[in-house]
C-alpha cells in the first residue's frame, strides 16, 4: 500500500501500514443484470434485486420487467465501508458472503395489494479482495427458495446474477498479504454420538475452538446449528461447504462455490482411528447417528499486530501457542436455547446457567503437524471425551471451558437464548437429560470428531529443492581438480625424445631405400663400407633437402628445453655466455639423443599386456569371500581394486563404504559416500547412505539435509520417507516421523494397488504373471550371514535385487532390506521394532531372518538360534532359514548339524539368497572330513553358479588329494588366473610340480607361496615334507 502524502521518511514502516488501513475503504457493489430467471419460475413478470451483507440491507433496487429470454437489466449499485475497527473489518470480510435476492414482484389487482416473494437467492465471496484484487466480475448462480409446491419454483434452475465488486485501493498491501496467512476450520461432523442425543428443535448442537488472539486474549471460533441426522446411508463424497450463516431463504446457497470435502484414505488422516482395526467401526460410524455442520470458519493471520489491527491472530502467536501447547480443545454440546417469554425471565436465566449445557465434551487436536515444514493441512477424526476441568488442563493447559465459563464472548446471550420460542419445559428437560448422561458416555459411544484445519501458506516453509543441492554440495569437499601444464621441462625432454626417434626412424627409412635391409644371416658390414653408404647418405639428404626438413622438426623441441630446462628467455650479455651455454647445451642434447636412441634400438616387439581376467563382478566376489571369512584386509585389497578399475562407478564407492562402515570406521564410509555424491549429486541411494553415516557420526543436521534432499529428488521412494520418518525418531520428532511414515505407507498402498492390477490383468489374458525385472547384478553378500547387497550399476533405491522370498508388506521391512545391504544395524533394530509393533499376526519368517543377521553380526548367537527356530516353525522350507542356520552353525565350529543344514539347502529346488557360500562352507566341510569326490561334486557346483579363485582352488585340492594330478592342475591354474596372489594355489602347485618332477617350475611355485605369506602349517609341513623326499624344490637347501 502506498505510503499517504506527507508522511515523513523517518516514521516507523509499520505505523504507516496502520494508518493507511485504519481509514474505511468503500466496497462498491454492482448489480449488472439477472439470467435465466424463468427456469426458476416460467410466468415471472416483474423482480427486483435486494443486496445484503454482514446482517444488515445495503438496499433494494428498482422494479424491473423481466424480458422473454428470462433476463433483467437492474444496473443497480450500493456499497458498504470496509473499516479494520468497524463492523465490516477484515475478519468478517474473509468467512462473511455478500447475499443477494431476486424478488418477484406481483401487481396490484383489483382488491389485492402488491405481492413481494423471493424468488431466488445469490452469494459472492469477497475472499479475492483481500487476496489482492480491486475488482471482480462475478456471474453467481441463483438458487430457489424454499417455496409451496404451488409456485412451482425449479430447485435445478440455471440462473444467476451478473455482479461487479470493486475497491478503489487495495484492502491489503502486497506486503502484508504475503507476510499473513489464512486459516481455514472445516467442522465436517460427529460420528457415533450416544443414544441419548436426541433431535430438539430448542436445543443447538454446537462445537467451539479458540485460537490465540493479540495480546493473551482466545478468540472463539463458533459452530453452530448441528444437524442431528438418524441411521441411514453415510454423506456423499465429495460434498460442497458451507457458509456459517444463519438460516437463509435458499439453503443452496449455503454452499461455498468452489469449495467441497472429498474425503480420503483413514490411514492419511492426522488424529485418531487410523489404525486398520479401526477401519470397521469408522464405515459403521459414518452411517449412523451423527450431527452434520459441513461448515468452514475462515481467518486472516497478520505477520505483526501493528500491521493489521482486525485480524482475529497473528502468526508468530499462533506458531507459539502450538509450540508451548500442541493439543488444543475443541468442546462440543447440546445449548438450551429456551428464554422467558412477554419479558419474563426463567429460572435457567437467573443463575442456573451451567444447567443450559448438556453433552459437554472436548476433543484434543494436536496442532504440531502446522510446525511440520511445508504442512498446510491437518485432516482427521478426533476423539471426543466428556469434559473433565483437570483432565483438560493437564493435556492442553486451558484453564475454562468457553461454553460453560466464558459464553459471553460467544455473543450467544440474545442469539442462543432470545430467538426461539417459550418453552416453560425446558429447565426440567435440560435436568433430565444431564441426569442421564453419564460421565464417560463420550468414550463408550467412541464419538469422534471430523474436522479440517488448512493453511494457505505452511508455518514452516519446506526447503526448496534448488536450496537442499546447494547445501548437500556445501557438505561435500572441494576438490578442485588441479591446473594442466601443457608446458613443463619434463614435457619438454620428452617432446625432445620423440623428435629425436622420429627422425631416426625417418633416417633408418632412408638408409633402407638406398642400400636395402641387412638380413640376419648375412657378415657384419666392414668400416671402410660403412663409411661410404654415410657418406652417399649425407650426399642424398643434403641434395634432397631432407637433412634441412629433419632440423626444423627438431628446432621447436631444442627452443622449448632452453625455454623450460634451462629458463633462458633473454639475450646473453657476452659472447663467452652465449658460448658456454652452448657447449652445455650441446651436450645435454647429445646425452638425450643417445638415451633417445638407445630406448629405439633396444626395445624389442612386446606383446600387448592381456586384459584383465576378473571383472568388478568377480572383484566385489572376491571382497565378500574375504569378509566371509573374516581376512578385512583382503577384502579391503578387493574393494579398493575395483574401484581402481573404474573411479566414476558410484556403486564401487558404495560397497567399499558400506565395508568400511561395518568393519573399520565411519569415517572412511563417509568419504567413499561422498566420493559417490560428488560423482552425481543427485544419486538418492547415495544420500540415503550419506545421511546414515552421518547420523552414526553424530552430525545430525547433516543427517536431515541429506534424507530431506532424497525424499525432495524421489518423493515416490517408499524407503527415503522410512528412514526419514526413522532418523526423526532418533530426534525425537514424532510428529515429522509419523507424517513420514504415513507418506510411505501411502506409496506402498499404491504400490501394492498397481501390483493387483497388472496381476489381475494378465490373469484376465491367460499368461504367467513374470516378476518385475531389476538391472542389477544378483551377486551373494561377503558375509554368509548377510543377504547380497546392493550390486553393480543399481540407479535406484527401489531397484536393489531382492531375493526368493516374497516380496516383504510393510514399509519397514522393505526399508530393513534396503539398510541390511549397507550393513546400518542400528536402524535395522529400529525398523524391525516398528515392524514388531505394526505385525497384527506375530512376527513374521522375514522379521526372524533380518533379527538373527543382526545377532550374527554381534555374534550373540544363542539369540540368533532362537530367530532361526522361530522362523523355522513359521516356514519350514525356505532355503534361506536353513541357510543361515548353517552359517550359525559354521561359525560355532558344530559341523556336523552345519553340513546337515546346508546339504538341506541344496536339495531344495529352489536355490538360497547366499548359495554360494553354502557350496564354499559345505565344501570345506566335506575336504576335512577327507570326503574328496563330495568335496569336487560341491566346489564344482560353486565354479558353476559364479566361478572365484576359491571356488577352482577347492576343485584343485580335491583333485589333488585324487591323485587326478591334471585335473588339479588345470583348476588350479584357472584359481591362479583369477587371483594370482593367493598363497594356497602356489603352494598346491608347487605339491604337483614336486610329483611330477618340474624341479625349476616346484622351486618357483614354492617361492611365490612363501613370498604371500602362506600361513597353512599343514599345507607348509606337506611341502617341506615332499622337498626333502624328491630332494628338490627349496633353493635354500
């Protein structure tokens, strides 16, 4: 708004706003025309036009003949005066409609005097005059009054009024409209009311909410007129809201345009009953008796008292009310609304006022969702409990009840208690009714509330996604990437170095051309010859030109060695410099062409090194075998070589970091998750992790900002808004935690929903349902007591492979999945608590299996025994149950009931999540108990299903301890090609070498497994045994 003239530069910017709107704004209202009349009434001659608002009649218009196609020209103007401290403030101008009748005039006849009726009724919301508009051109349908059957009025007629509302100024400033707010309250009904409420037309069923006001004044907000409606079908969805007006002449047009209750999933409502099992009584309750209102309060909410006088609340006061108090009453009741009649006064009205309320009870809304940021809208069904004076304090720290100790500021004195009727009955009735309404009657008829709380801005604005990747880029380190010299003395030699050999080879070509290649077999060249071939040669590159071609290639590269090795840019002072320089110059580049020169002649034609025999799927293999059997600094080796082979793969760094995490440190893990984000800022799964780490460090802000950003980059990952809704757990932030889990269980609904679908689908077309492809690698976990991890090239959180068991239900155990992977046990334990506490039938096969990984991992392996026995009784053949059970088994060194549990794994068809390290346990098993055909049956399975040095080096050893020498042989060299650092395979080759009697292959075999650091004593002795037996092998003896 802007500032009045002769305001002085130095007055206080919010003075200036109170002065400027403290004036009345006039409100003009035109009436240009009415349409469509004669669909209300076919034989309507002559109306006119009445203009309401806020009570009170701006005036009529004149009477004006209505034309054949139904229309009237009223071209009728009035106004009011908007003033914040009048009766028109800003409060009323948001939730209060302007109304408007259409009135039929009927002429004088004869003895009759002129009839007046209405005909139909208009409303227009004034709500955009305070959103920033000066004018609006509205067209509001007409709605038939209610009328005798004998007018024949038209309840579905299409008319409507053609209005025109302006202002000469705006009503709010840009400034103080987007610094504000507005608050919408939706009272929908009371569902399951008690048997004893009963329909009375002197009785009003109201419900009343305080919000805070300026200062340390609770403004009420009113409901009244509750609609007691009996058993019968549930309310429609969706259905329009109404104005909270007063009793009009056309009911219809109670209804707020645009404006409509559609409902919604229970489970995605904020208060109570939304459980599953509450799911029943809910369907029950909504078609039995209830009392309807389906009506909205509106209220403007300034940024700063001084600004906006009229406003009811301003919003730094209401964010602190819900913060010191996060439940708030809303009390309902039954309200006499019987008085004295002829100037009498009754007995209820000379005292006994607390008489005149029956059915007091309160609901408990909790408000701290608003502070949830980017939370607009609280929605749900709330509790209502009888009203209780401690019960109410203690939850919500009001200390009086508005109906029964502070009703004056209702301003019901003459509107509840002076608009009906006489009822002389009425005191004994109110007694009666109290008498027999009990104290808990509320919570055994398990009444609730259904209410809407809406904001048109959040409290708390939600970061800004563009806001969220520029701070995850702030938490990364710089790494900036250092500058390229393209110029350098070390550039420079070598530059050298490639001229000098050009130019040779070039020489060489022509030495060939003139005098042909020496064969080998041929007599050394005499010196006398040699001298005259370099003497032509000389002749025919000086003739040629050549000789002066090969100095002008090698002039550039001699100029950059002074320029950069010898740092001479400038003349030389005298003449004995210059020749210095020279001389130390010329020798420098003699020395250079002869290294030059003598690299040329002496290499030799090398073949071209073979390409690596492992991938990064054999690597990350490899690093889970290791881990396996605990040698972490192998594995580590592993992992680091694979990332080695490919820097930008950003699943390498994570594998490496989920290693790092369980086994070393998390600082390390943070490092390697932060090498993935730098690679792509917005990999989800990447965050995820990023956000774990942090929380284990303690770097809980970090933590937020990190899971934050991925719900923001994939608000459809069920996992992200899990352990979002986990991590403010841990904060203590239950509000946000349950918000979060309500959005995944959302997603899985949906999810699920999908799956349904597209199964019902293809049942309906007679094919095999297949299930959902991944683009994973399907690679076994390096711990055999883990599930496999999350693989090479995963994009997505959601696309991690998952294993035979069906997929999991809930949103914690696809979540308990997803953090096994990366080995965060700390939320796994609290995942699975929630899925404990979620599980309506017990706990489930998964819920025991991702139980005992987590005791295998502490090695508390009396607990785990207890899952797997658990979850054997629930599932009897599931691979991965008796799996694990022969890891656990392993792991305590009780072999016999390990072999039995995994020779029960491979004889089910289909194969456990870790097969391969059933095969690699049960096949060492079966080479201790020297069971050597069992043993290659099982390794040979093994190189079958994913081959690794470990698996080729088992078939080796069984081979050997055979006597099948050249099957040994043959798997032991395949072991050597996959991993040539494995001491064991040097050591059984060297055993075969011995035997066959390759003493220089034997001694270099031996040499290699020592120099690895064999530590199999056995395997040692075996060796040393053989040595000295044949009597070679050891170049020490």
């Amino acid at each position: 708004m802007e500032v009045p003239a002769g305001m002085t530069a130095g007055k206080e910017p919010a003075a200036a706003a109170l002065h400027s709107v403290s004036q009345p704004v006039p409100v003009h209202i035109t009436v240009v025309n009415a349409q469509g009349l004669k669909t209300l009434k076919s034989k309507v001659l002559i109306t006119l036009v009445r203009v309401e608002y806020n009570g009170a009649v701006l005036g009529d218009s004149s009477k004006t003949d209505v034309l054949p196609d139904g229309t009237a020209e009223y071209d009728f103007s009035t106004s009011f005066e908007y003033s914040p401290d009048g009766p028109n403030s800003l409060d009323v101008l948001v939730q209060k409609p302007l109304l408007l009748t259409v009135l039929e005039v009927v002429p004088k006849e004869k003895k009759k005097p002129e009839k007046i009726t209405p005909l139909g009724q208009a409303v227009v919301d004034l709500l955009p005059l305070v959103q920033g508009s000066r004018s609006l051109d509205v067209f509001a349908p007409l709605y038939a009054v209610s009328a005798s059957p004998s007018e024949m009025l038209h309840p579905e007629a299409t008319g409507g009024l053609e209005v025109t509302v302006s202002t000469k100024e705006l009503l709010l400033s840009a400034t103080q409209f987007s610094s504000g707010n507005l608050l919408s309250i939706t009272l929908e009904a009371a569902y399951s009311v008690p048997d004893a409420f009963t329909a009375d037309a002197q009785q009003n069923c109201m419900v009343c909410l305080q919000i805070p006001a300026a200062g340390e004044k609770e403004f009420p907000l009113l409901f009244k007129n509750g609609i007691l409606k009996a058993d019968g079908k549930s309310e429609p969805l969706p259905r329009p809201k109404h104005w909270p007006l007063g009793p009009i002449l056309a009911p219809a047009a109670l209804n707020i345009p645009n404006s409509f209750i559609v409902g919604g999933p229970y489970e995605d409502e904020d208060g109570d009953l939304t459980r599953s099992e509450d799911r029943e009584f809910r369907i029950q309750a909504e078609s039995a008796k209830r009392i309807v209102w389906d009506t909205e309060r509106r209220c403007f909410l300034d940024a700063a008292s001084v600004a906006m006088m009229s406003c009811i609340c301003f919003v730094p006061r209401l964010k602190k009310r819900i913060a010191e108090h996060r439940h708030w009453p809303v009390e309902l009741c039954k309200m006499t609304t019987a008085s004295g009649g002829k100037g009498k006064t009754s007995k209820i009205d000379k005292g006994d006022d607390d008489k005149q309320i029956v059915f007091h009870g309160v609901a408990y809304v909790n408000m701290m969702h608003l502070l949830c940021p980017g939370v607009k809208q609280i929605r749900g069904a709330f509790r209502v409990f009888n009203y209780q004076d401690k019960e109410v304090f203690q939850k919500t720290r009001f200390q009086h009840s508005i109906f029964r100790d502070r009703r004056s500021q209702l301003s019901l004195a003459k509107e509840v208690f002076q608009t009906s009727p006489p009822s002389r009955a009425a005191p004994s009735k109110v007694l009666k009714e109290e008498k027999d309404f009990s104290a808990t009657q509320y919570s055994e008829a398990r009444t609730f509330l259904v209410m809407e709380i809406k904001l048109d801005r959040p409290l708390v604005p939600k970061r800004l996604r563009e806001e969220l990747v520029q701070r995850v880029k702030e938490l990364l380190p710089l790494r900036p990437e250092l500058p390229h010299r393209r110029e350098g003395a070390k550039k420079a030699v070598e530059d050298y170095h490639k001229r000098i050999t050009s130019v040779a080879v070039a020489i060489l070509r022509e030495y060939h051309e003139l005098f042909g290649k020496q064969m080998p077999d041929q007599e050394a060249i005499d010196h006398q010859t040699l001298e005259e071939q370099k003497r032509q040669l000389d002749y025919e590159l000086n003739t040629s030109g050549k000789y002066f071609a090969f100095k002008e290639q090698l002039k550039y590269s001699v100029v950059k060695i002074v320029r950069e090795k010898y740092l001479k840019t400038t003349a030389f002072e005298t003449k004995e410099q210059l020749q210095s320089f020279l001389s130390e110059l010329y020798v420098y580049l003699v020395d250079h062409m002869h290294i030059a020169l003598n690299k040329l002649l002496s290499e030799e034609d090398i073949s071209p090194a073979l390409p690596s025999c492992t991938t990064r799927k054999q690597l990350l293999l490899f690093a889970r075998e290791a881990e396996a059997n605990k040698d972490y600094k192998l594995a580590s080796l592993f992992y680091k070589q694979r990332i080695a082979r490919d820097q930008h793969s950003i699943q390498s760094w994570l594998d490496y970091g989920a290693f790092c995490y369980l086994h070393e440190d998390a600082t390390k893990a943070r490092e390697c998750y932060q090498q993935a984000l730098c690679l792509d800022p917005h990999h989800v799964q990447s965050l995820l992790v990023s956000g774990i780490v942090a929380v284990k460090l303690q770097h809980y802000e970090e933590a937020e900002i990190f899971f934050e950003d991925a719900c923001c980059l994939e608000p459809s990952s069920i996992v992200a808004w899990t352990l979002s809704g986990l991590f403010y757990e841990l904060q203590n932030s239950y509000i946000r935690a349950e918000r979060s889990f309500r959005e995944a269980k959302k997603l899985l609904r949906a999810e699920l929903e999908e799956e349904r679908r597209l199964l019902e689908a293809t049942e309906g077309e007679g094919e095999e349902p297949s299930p959902p492809s991944t683009h994973s690698e399907k690679i076994p976990d390096g711990s055999a007591a883990k599930p496999p991890k999350v693989v090479e090239d995963a994009t997505a959180v959601q696309e991690a492979p998952k294993g035979p068991q069906p997929p999991p239900c809930t949103i914690f155990m696809k979540t308990v999945e997803f953090l096994m992977k990366v080995n965060a046990v700390r939320f796994v334990d609290k995942a699975l608590a929630h899925e404990l506490l979620s599980l309506q039938g017990g706990p489930t096969c998964a819920y025991y299996l991702a139980r005992a990984w987590t005791y295998l991992l502490q090695e508390d392996f009396p607990r785990c025994e207890e899952c797997l026995y658990e979850a054997i009784q629930l599932d009897p053949v599931n691979t991965n149950i008796w799996a694990q059970k022969g890891h656990l088994c392993y792991l305590q060194k009780d072999f016999d009931n390990a072999k039995e549990c995994y020779e029960r794994v491979i004889s089910f068809v289909e194969d456990a999540v870790d097969i391969h390290f059933v095969y690699l346990r049960l096949g060492s098993i079966y080479l201790g108990e020297k069971e050597y055909g069992q043993a290659k049956k099982i390794y040979l399975l093994a190189c079958d299903n994913s081959a690794t040095c470990l698996t080729w080096l088992g078939v080796g050893i069984a081979c050997y301890r055979l006597e099948e020498m050249l099957e040994a042989e043959n798997a032991l060299s395949e072991a050597n090609a996959l991993d040539n650092t494995n001491p064991e395979v040097w050591g059984y080759l060297a055993l075969i070498c011995l035997q066959g009697g390759r003493q220089l292959e034997a001694e270099q075999c031996y040499k290699y497994s020592v120099k690895l650091g064999l530590q199999n004593d056995a395997l040692l002795r075996e060796i040393r045994d053989a040595q000295h037996r044949y009597g070679f092998g050891d170049p020490s003896l």
